[in-house]
C-alpha cells in the first residue's frame, strides 16, 4: 500500500506539471481522498460510535 500511494502521489505531481487543467483534476481527487478518510476515520480506527452510524457505512449486505 505504501508504494501505491507514492505512486499515485508521483502520477499527480507529473500531471499537475504536465497542464495547467489537471489541476482541477488534482483538487477534485484531493477533495474526494479526504472525505472518504473522514467518513471512514471512525470505523478503521475503532473508535466508540453510535449503531446507526455504523448501520449507515454498511453499503452491501455481505458486509455485516
């Protein structure tokens, strides 16, 4: 996982220097990376929530 994520990280300075319009790419995915580690944060790290938060993050069946 490590390598993964300094590859995307390398990928995303390459195209942020490539075109100014990549830019908006950049911003977006940051945007997007950084709400899901939000909404994700409490379950990974096991910290005290309430049922119907974790009912809310169960998106498919087989998960509970």
């Amino acid at each position: 996982m490590p390598f993964v994520c300094l590859a995307i990280a390398i990928l995303l300075n390459d195209l942020l220097s490539f075109k100014k319009i990549f830019r908006f790419f950049l911003v977006g995915y940051m945007i997007l990376v950084i709400g899901l580690f939000a909404y994700w944060y409490p379950l990974l790290t096991a910290l005290p929530i309430h049922k119907l938060y974790y009912e809310h993050h169960m998106w498919f069946r087989s998960w509970i």
